[in-house]
C-alpha cells in the first residue's frame, strides 16, 4: 500500500533490531506492538495508512550486510518509528546504518524537512521513538547528536525495582494502551500537518540546526513580536505602570520576556492512595521535584509557596500557568499502599495543553529517592537542557538518606504548612513531635531545625500555647528558638538559605556586630530557596545592604514565588521609604486585589495609604462612626490615631501602655500625628529603656518596617539605646527619616 501523500513509499516505517522481537512461543514485543499501533492507526485515520514492518527475520533485511536496494527506497516515509531498545544506538547495527541514518538524511533534504510545523504552532520531528529499555547516557546522546535534538520519546518501559524491559500489555493493559494511542495521536498531528502544507517556506529543506521546543522563529514574526510588544508598552504607559521599566526597579521587564524562559511549576500531586490518607506524602513529593528542577540552571521554577497556592481550586492547566506565569507545568499523582508505591507525572505545554512527556513509576517506598531526581532528568531532556555532573548531584537532596526519617519529616512538614496555610486544627507541637521522631533517626536535616524553631518562636511571642510541653517558661522557649536555628545553620548546604538563617541568629542575639557584612554578602550572590523565602529578614537586608540591594534580592525572590503575599509587602514598604509613591501604588492596589478575604492586608493596604499621604482615598474608604472601639483599633492599626474618637480615649491608652512590658510604637505614632511632643518625649524614653536585647531590638525595628515603612515617629536621638545598637552593628541611623504628619480626620 502507497503512502497517502506522493513521492513517498511508505506513511510510517517500523525500525528495530532483530533480536528485541525473539520470542519462544512465535510472536515477538515487536510484532505485538506494531499489530496493536495498526488496530489504534484504524481508528484514528480516516483513510488505511501504510506501514513498513519487516517482520521476517530471514529476508535478508536486519542484522545483515546483504543489503536489498530496495531498503534505501523504503526508508522514504513520513513517520519513522525506531524501536530504542539497550542495543538500538550502536552504530555497527544494520538498522542504525541502513535504516535510522539513511531517514535522517533523506528527511533532511526532503521539501518538508525532518521537523515540521504542526498545527498548534510546535515544531514536531517526523522521527517518533518508541523506547523499551532504560537507556544508557551513552546511549541518549549517540542518539541526540544523531537527530539534532532532545530524544521525546514515547515509553514502553515496565517499571519495577531491579528491572529494565520492555512493558507488555498484560503487564498493564491501560498504560500499554493510552501509550499506543498516544503514538497515534502522534503520527497523525505529523501527517495531517504534511498534508496540508506544500510550501517549503513554512518547511524548510534543513532544520537540524532547530532544537528548541519551539523551533526557529522567521524574521517576519520577529517583526510582529516587536510590533506586539511596542503596543504592550504603550499601553502600559497608559496604566500608569511604564515607570517599572524605567531605572533600578524593571522588575516587570521578566514577565514581558517570557518568551524566551523555559519556566515551570510543579502542581501538588494528587493522593490516590486507597483511603486518601497519604496526602502527607503526595505533598512532599512535589516539593521535591521541586528542589530538584530548582537545581537545573537555564529553568526558571516557581516556588512551593505559589506552586501551592492553588491546591485543592478548580483551575485548569492554563488558568494556573497564567496565574503562576510559567510555560510548562508538571502535574501528578501518588498511590501508595503499604510499603508499594506508584507516582505518575506529567509534563505539560500548558500554553496549547500539549503533554511533552508522561511516565510511571512502579517501586517500593524505599526508593523514593530516586524518583525526584529521574523526574528533573527527564525534564530536562525534554526542555533540551543540559545537565552537568554537579547539577545531577545536587537533585538528589531530600535533607535525609533515611526512608524513615524521611517519611516522619514530611509528616511534620505536612502539619507546618497547615497551621500557617490554612484553618486546619492542627498545632506546631503536633508537628513537632514528627520532626521529634526524624531528627532521632537522622540529626542531620537542617530544615526539619529551622521549622522546630518556628513553634519555639511562636510560643514565646504568645501566639500558640503548648499543651503538651506544660507551661514553659519563656527563656527555656527562646533558648531553644536558638538552639534550634543554631542547628540549622550547622546543617544546610544551599548557601544563600544558610545565610538567611545566619541573619535570623544574628539579630534575634544580644550581639547585632557583623549584622552589616551578612547583609552585603548575601545581596552579593543570593540565590532563591524553593522553600526559604527572605520575607523573615529583607527588612534587615535593607538596613545593612541597602534598599537598592534589598530591591534587587525581592525581585528573585518573587520572580520565584509571585503568590506570597508577604514579599510584594515588603517591595511595597521599600518603595514608598525611597519615595517612589506611583510604583507603591500600584503593590498596594496589587496585594489588595491578591486577597481581598484576608482582614489584615485590607490593613495594610489602610497603613499603606497613610505613608503615601493618600488622603482623599482614604476618605472614601474608612467608616468613621462612633462605635469603632478606639483603643483595640489604635493598637492593632494606627490608622486608629487618627480617628475622631482618639482623644476622647487617649488616657486609657496611656493607661494600657503603662502597664505593659514594653511600649508600641504604635500608639508613639498616635501622639506624634497630634503633634503632642510631651507625649511623644515620654513614650519614646519609656520605650528606648526596654531595648536591652537583640530580640527586642528586633520586634521594633519589624514594627517600624511593618507599620511605618523604615520611618520613625520620633528623632532618633530620643532612643539612644536603639541608636547604639545601630552604630554597633555598623548601620548608619540616618537609614531612618522621621513619619510626615497627617491632619486628623474630624467628623
């Protein structure tokens, strides 16, 4: 049978090597295959299609040198399937020398090329490999060099601790089917795109020089995109949002080169296990795919804060790359049953819906180690990014070797995120007592120290109580806070995460010198964790670095995770304290918008409007009636300093202050907007006398960057305990400028 377009022999060749298709009991996994592929090719053509299979082992045609002439005819096909096994790729092979490198050099040279355009804008090769082995590096790149670009290959590989053969559809007849169905698709996406296009310009004789995802882009829609991307800018100049793209704060001129980054994000794999109980697991999972793609240079990776800001939301793959702004998405999922485990995962075009690569991994849970990193590897061939020994290293990084232990962080890990994320009831002892049991096993995982640390902190503050711990007296909880994150400076190996926690140490101990070269040395080289943000210590970044610097490490951070709300806070804080009032503005109205359901940003964004003197806005927005409960107000918010009813209540709030440990600067801030200097005087000296540890130096310098944006609603020189520890630690006081005053909102 012809092929269905002219000059061609054949619409699909069939390329293997004699002995991957022996079999004792008469049909090979060759034969099975390609009898299968022909039931499914039925039902997705309309018309028959011709396929080329040398099933005869003793025609002369595989693993000989007698070579009929007619081979060189038939090898003029529009689809060639090699089947990829442990022997394919060598080069002494009859079917790699008369069969895989004559289709190379002919599609190179034929009118539609060896890549074609398909329909939704891809670029496909017409060589569609079907592996069934586990191949050797050695191997892949024998066969990469060969075709000029990254090996996606359709997988037929069975999956087993210890084995490595091909998958057969007893073995698993739904994914021996859908990978079967998926070739189909495949081939068909090819020929269809080849039948309805004539014209060399939009196929070229020779591509091999294309390895891009994308393929070469002509210089007409080069043109357009340029055209495009003028009125992009126009029209953000319109929206007032040009001034991004304008001196040291470009942030924006990332997202506008999209384009040409190769970002990704990893959706929360869904638990399928038998009783939906392994979600600890699912999760964990994830984030470590996501620390192993992290360590791939060339792709950009959202982190697991944004990649897990929409769990458990309908969105579709589209709807969450464009909310993450990725081009790719892996998804997945986890059944796990006892001591057997199957991960299945996905990566995703999530622009045209697209699925590059699928796999599934059968395995005992004792293996999971193995999984993340062969996740990232496979990946990374599909993106075309290359791996070096280092890179491969690093994949492999779950904090711990233990299977046991591992399982007992994620556990801990699972219960953390759910205290802070969400109103599940849970605590951070319940999660301590996991992190307990892991570092038991291995005292070596610096995270499961830093989020032990986090309860600690907490406790201390008044935040959480500890049922199970009795009542702790509040120094033991502190020196444990220390020890805890002492503990995870010892043991983490990412440099830029170990110096975020050096920073934490530092300003949270009596002693702030040095505070100002950690600064510096971390805005020298930082690079974004996966997991550890710099929303803890930016503010002290900003101190000791500078607000240039500081800008510059938030904008990796965010450009990592661009869902947590807390960093746009602080890009927002630093703005408006270099006086970039418009840019702040736009943060503001941003973090409003980001989550209208969460009380204390509508707050915030109330603060916001105040340091930026806005007014009239403010007018139209805050409900001044005469039940607002001034006092809780006024220290909570200082917006409340300004209410009509303040000074109606202003002893009670003096009275409140007088009886607590130490002062807010709050409430200063409520006298300094009154203009009541006597008031402002005797508060600051009050509060300047409890500065007496790097803790409580600590809280109020956060309290400054969190309520006042670097500024003070005082000089100064009125605290010159607070001043000292400033010179001390090297950091000029002038860092700080003095509040402006507000009139008083009136009735």
């Amino acid at each position: 049978m012809p092929s269905i377009l002219p000059n061609y022999e054949y619409d699909i060749f069939i390329s293997y090597r004699q002995k991957d298709n022996l079999s004792s009991t008469g049909g090979g996994w060759v034969t099975e295959f390609v009898n299968a592929l022909k039931n499914e090719l039925e039902a997705t053509f309309k018309e028959p299609i011709s396929v080329y299979f040398d099933e005869n082992p003793h025609d002369g045609l595989h693993d000989t040198h007698d070579v009929d002439e007619s081979l060189k005819e038939k090898v003029k096909c529009l689809v060639f399937i090699p089947i990829v096994s442990r022997t394919y790729c060598d080069p002494k092979s009859f079917a790699w020398d008369k069969e895989f490198l004559p289709f190379l050099e002919f599609a190179k040279n034929d009118v539609h090329g060896l890549k074609v355009k398909v329909t939704n804008g891809n670029v496909a090769s017409r060589v569609l490999p079907v592996r069934i082995h586990d191949l050797d590096s050695v191997d892949v790149k024998l066969f990469e060099e060969a075709t000029g670009g990254v090996m996606r290959s359709v997988d037929f590989v069975y999956k087993g601790t210890g084995v490595n053969r091909p998958l057969r559809e007893k073995d698993d007849d739904q994914l021996y089917l859908d990978q079967v169905n998926k070739l189909a698709n495949s081939i068909r996406e090819i020929i269809n795109s080849m039948k309805h296009s004539g014209n060399p310009e939009i196929h070229p004789r020779s591509s091999n020089n294309t390895n891009s995802l994308e393929g070469k882009t002509s210089a007409s829609s080069v043109s357009l995109k340029k055209v495009l991307v003028s009125v992009l800018i126009m029209a953000l100049i319109s929206l007032g949002i040009y001034f991004f793209l304008l001196g040291k704060n470009s942030f924006i001129t990332s997202e506008i080169n999209e384009s040409i980054t190769k970002s990704i994000a990893v959706m929360p794999f869904e638990d399928l296990s038998p009783d939906n109980d392994q979600e600890w697991f699912s999760d964990g999972l994830s984030e470590e795919v996501i620390n192993s793609l992290y360590n791939i240079s060339g792709l950009q990776v959202r982190g697991r804060n944004s990649s897990f800001a929409f769990k458990n939301k309908s969105l579709t793959i589209k709807q969450y790359a464009d909310s993450l702004d990725v081009n790719y998405v892996v998804e997945g999922s986890v059944r796990k049953f006892e001591n057997d485990l199957r991960v299945t995962v996905q990566l995703i075009n999530a622009k045209d819906d697209i699925h590059l690569w699928s796999n599934q991994y059968d395995m005992k849970a004792g293996d999971v180690f193995l999984i993340q990193s062969e996740i990232a590897n496979n990946i990374a061939k599909v993106l075309n990014i290359y791996l070096d020994e280092e890179e491969r290293n690093k994949m492999i990084n779950a904090g711990t070797k233990n299977t046991e232990a591992y399982e007992y962080f994620l556990k801990g890990k699972n219960l953390y995120h759910q205290w802070h994320e969400t109103d599940a009831e849970v605590t951070l002892w319940d999660a301590n007592k996991w992190f307990n049991k892991a570092l038991a096993i291995d005292s070596s995982i610096a995270l499961a120290y830093y989020y032990r640390a986090d309860a600690f902190s907490h406790y201390y503050s008044d935040d959480i109580d500890a049922p199970s711990l009795g009542k702790l007296p509040k120094e033991v909880s502190w020196q444990e806070y220390l020890w805890n994150l002492s503990q995870s400076i010892r043991y983490e190996h990412n440099i830029s995460t170990k110096l975020l926690f050096e920073i934490e140490l530092k300003v949270m101990s009596d002693d702030w010198r040095g505070l100002d070269e950690l600064g510096k040395k971390l805005s020298q080289d930082y690079h974004p964790s996966p997991f550890i943000s710099t929303e803890n210590i930016i503010a002290f970044v900003v101190m000791t670095a500078g607000p240039d610097l500081a800008i510059d490490i938030l904008e990796k951070d965010i450009l990592q995770d661009p869902q947590n709300l807390w960093l746009w806070r602080h890009y927002a804080s630093i703005l408006i304290y270099q006086g970039k009032l418009q840019a702040a503005t736009i943060i503001v109205e941003k973090l409003r918008h980001m989550n209208d359901n969460n009380p204390y940003f509508s707050i915030v964004f109330l603060n916001e409007l105040f340091n930026m003197a806005s007014k009239q806005q403010l007018d139209s927005i805050l409900i001044l009636n005469s039940t607002v409960d001034v006092v809780s107000w006024a220290h909570n918010y200082w917006t409340g300093a300004l209410h009509r009813n303040f000074e109606r209540q202003a002893d009670q709030i003096i009275q409140k202050e007088d009886s607590a440990d130490h002062i807010d600067p709050i409430i200063i801030n409520a006298f300094w907007q009154r203009g009541d200097d006597k008031m402002v005087k005797y508060l600051t000296q009050r509060l300047d006398e409890t500065l007496t540890s790097g803790k409580r130096c600590a809280e109020f310098y956060l309290d400054l960057t969190f309520q006042f944006n670097y500024h003070l609603p005082f000089d100064i020189n009125s605290a010159p305990k607070f001043r000292k520890k400033l010179i001390d630690a090297g950091i000029d006081p002038k860092l700080f400028k003095t509040l402006p005053q507000f009139t008083v909102l009136t009735e």
